[in-house]
C-alpha cells in the first residue's frame, strides 16, 4: 500500500495521526503548511492525503491544495479534515472532488475505516483506468488499401520472431497499434506490454522510470523494463529519449541485466523491444542528439506505417470501424457514413493521420444531427471554401492565371486527388468522375499526370519524358 501523506498545520495532529497509521502498518509523510505540501507532491504523490481546510500562515489553503490534487494527480483520494467544519465547508470539499470530510475532534476507528475506503477505491479506479487504457488501444488492424496490405505483410513476417522492430511513419499514422498488433499475434501475447511514452517522461525522471530504484525508506520499487519482464517493451517516440539515457539502454540491450537506481544487484529481465519514431533518425545521430549504437540495435526490422494519406482508400472502412467503437465505448450514436461525405473526407488533408480521423468521427457523433445517415455538412471543414453566396474564393495563383491555364491545373488537381484518393485505380476513377478509361488516359496525359499502382498519380518531371522517349 503507498504512502499517506499528512496535511496540518498543528504538529501534535499531524503526528498524533502519523503514529495512529503507522502502528496500523502504513507508511506516512507530513507538511505543515502548503509550501511543504506542495513540495511533497512534485516529489513523488502520496497514495492518498489527509489534508486540513485551514491551513495557518499559508500561501495556499486546503481547498486550494485539494483542487490542485485533482487537476494534476486525479487518483489520489484526499480526505478533508477540519477543527471548524460545518456542513457548507464539507459540500464544498466533495464538489472539489473530496473523497471524505471528518471534523476535528475525530475518531480514530472512524478515520481508519474512511482511510482504508477511501485507498481500496483509488487502487480499483487504477486498475479500471489501466484496463480501459488498454480495450482503448486496439490492436486491430483495419484497411484494405496496398500501402496498407503492404504493411501487414511485413507485420506477419516479424510476428513469430524475437526481433526488435523500428516502426517509423507521421505521429497519428498508428505505429502503437501496429506494436500491438505483433505482440497480440506473437508467443508473448499473454505477457505484459509496456508502453514508455518517451516524449511525454520528464527526462530527469526518465532513467528512474525505466530502471526503478532502491531507498531505504521505500525499499524496492520496480522500473517499467521490470514490469515488461517476459513481454515487450514498446518505446515510444524513441527519439525523445535523453542521452544519458540512451546509453544505459544500449548496456541492457546487450547484457539484457541492469541496475536499479541508488541499487547494486544485477536484474536480468527477458524483453522483446519494439521502438517507433515519427522523426528522420539519421538525421538525429548527425546532430548529436541520438546515439548511432542504439539505432542499430533498435532498427533489426525496419517498417513504415504508412500516412493516412498514402491509404485514402480506407477512409470509409477506417470510419466505419470508429463509429462502432465510439459506439461501443461512449454509447455515441451508431450512424452511417454517407458516400457524398465519405468521398469529401478521402479528398481532404489529414496532417494528423488516422488520430486526427478517429477525433473527426467523435465530434460528428457528439455534435451530428439526429439522423441515420451523416451528411457532407456534417463534416468538419479543414478551411472556408466560399462566402455566404456560394462563390468560390480563388487561390492566389489561380487567380492570376489567364482562364486556359487555369482549367488545367485545376482539372490536375482534381485528378491526381481522386486518383489518390482511388490507391491509382484508374476505372474507380473513371467511373467516380464520369469518363471513359480511355478518355481519362487521354486527359492524363495531356495534363502530363502518370500513374502507378504504388504510389496512385503524380505530375511527369522531364526526366519521365526522356525516359519515354528513350523506350
């Protein structure tokens, strides 16, 4: 059980209380005014706190201390304590999120029953909200585009292996679903996955967070590679990752043992260690700011997660998957895509990849109107198209350009966006934008537009000419 931390004022009550649990087997800090408290809480937070309203020459009162608990630390439970309580005081409390108010004088048969309460609560709200955390990250894979398909042939291959695997592509592409996806379908599957949000890990922190420590006063407390001891170890944005540590994990990469922090014995873990990085890590190691040794180690199979717009095609299936799960999760409406808003949101750009999608599908839902079917007004806008008239506002180069140059760029733009939009399949196209095959190969290469099945359509360089010619 963690530690509780005690906020008084009066030193005899604070450690009157301090000794009461400590006799009852638990462990205890104490503050005596919000300076104290505060710095307590940056350290390291408490299990829960007892914390009084009133809090003598202090800069913050409790309630004050109790709203800053539950912005920053929402899962400890904190039980109000006061010598002046009365019921308005106490209201006040529990609106702030309180877990108990208790008035000075209190029983201590009271206070430990209330205490006992309120810590069994907060472990089972962790344990929830870690067993939600995990049904919110699936690992199904959804798609049928090639870039797509291409990516879960290589995922097929590295799944049986113990092979550490770089996943690189666009923040919100969905390379931690695709670590998901190889852990689910390997022989550790039954073993832990740990994620280690290395971006989001204050990096003075960082090398206690994955290696854990060793205190006196706190005995052992285990680092995530303990905890993803038989499973995997998935590094997120591993490129955020300080150097000093980089290179600690290098050293446990090749003798698979480490330290804990202020400890001496050696701790063997067996790991599969799977990375990603939405960042050029070549390009890191010539500034300094990535050791080339760990990239190698890291990098054994290297797999692209390719960006929502390199698979257009599966906007629809995608979509579809999101209303379900938001259905499912939330109880948001189960409504359907119509085909004139689909074909707008496979035209649009998605800087945010399939992150961005799934979000677009959730306010739609939250925000939609009360039908079955969600309409092209529904759809968020990604900027003003026209005025209230109808008019369509001109870019600025567009508009300068005398009216036969004009038709052609806008008719190559429009093209190569439903030929993308397509994954390069020329009669889909042709059928969407009404021509004849023949007609649009015409019209392509008038406009000096060539297409591949990999990549869909692209503008012709001259070098494309050349070769042409050359054949």
């Amino acid at each position: 059980m963690s530690d509780i931390l005690i906020v008084d004022d009066e030193r005899d009550i604070r450690e009157l209380i301090s000794d009461i649990l400590e006799d009852e087997g638990l462990t205890t800090r104490l503050a005596g005014g919000s300076d104290e408290c505060m710095a307590e809480l940056n350290s390291e937070p408490p299990g829960l706190m007892i914390l009084d309203i009133w809090l003598k020459d202090s800069k913050m009162d409790g309630i004050d201390i109790l709203k800053h608990v539950k912005r920053n630390n929402p899962d400890v439970p904190v039980v109000i304590i006061s010598g002046h309580g009365n019921i308005e005081i106490a209201v006040a409390a529990i609106k702030q999120g309180a877990y108990d108010f208790i008035e000075k004088p209190f029983n201590i048969d009271q206070l430990l029953v209330v205490i006992r309460r309120a810590m069994e609560a907060s472990r089972l709200r962790r344990e929830n909200n870690q067993l939600k955390r995990k049904d919110n990250v699936s690992a199904e894979m959804i798609g049928n585009s090639a870039a797509f398909r291409t990516m879960v042939g290589q995922l097929e291959k590295v799944t049986k292996s113990n092979g550490r695997v770089m996943f690189t592509g666009p923040a919100g592409s969905g390379k931690e679903v695709a670590a998901r996806y190889v852990h689910a379908h390997s022989s550790r599957a039954t073993a832990p996955f740990v994620v280690v949000p290395c971006a989001s890990i204050d990096p003075d922190r960082m090398e206690q967070v994955l290696f854990g420590r060793e205190t006196p006063e706190r005995g052992v407390e285990k680092g995530l590679l303990e905890e993803a001891h038989g499973g995997v170890i998935y590094f997120d944005e591993v490129a955020d990752m300080p150097l000093g540590t980089q290179s600690r994990l290098l050293r446990v990469l090749v003798d698979q043992t480490f330290t804990r922090i202020g400890g001496t014995d050696k701790v063997r873990v067996d790991l599969r260690v799977i990375s990603s990085t939405a960042r050029v890590l070549e390009d890191e190691i010539a500034s300094g700011t990535f050791r080339e040794e760990l990239y190698h180690r890291l990098n054994v199979v290297p797999i692209a997660v390719p960006s929502l717009s390199d698979r257009r095609e599966d906007i629809p299936l995608l979509s579809e998957h999101f209303i379900e799960e938001l259905h499912a999760s939330q109880g948001l409406p189960k409504r359907v895509l119509s085909e004139e808003a689909a074909a707008l949101m496979q035209t649009m750009n998605w800087p945010g990849n399939v992150r961005q999608l799934r979000n677009v599908i959730e306010r739609v839902l939250i925000l939609g109107e009360a039908r079955d079917e969600i309409g092209v007004d529904e759809v968020p806008k990604e900027e003003e198209k026209g005025d209230s008239e109808g008019r369509v506002v001109l870019a600025g180069a567009l508009a300068t350009m005398p009216l036969r140059e004009a038709r052609e760029a806008f008719e190559r733009e429009y093209l190569l966006t439903q030929i993308n939009r397509f994954g390069g399949n020329i009669s889909r196209t042709a059928q969407f934008v009404g021509m004849e095959r023949s007609a649009l190969h015409r019209k392509l290469k008038s406009l000096n537009v060539v297409t591949t099945s990999k990549s869909g359509a692209r503008i012709a360089h001259v070098d494309d000419e050349m070769h042409e010619a050359a054949e």
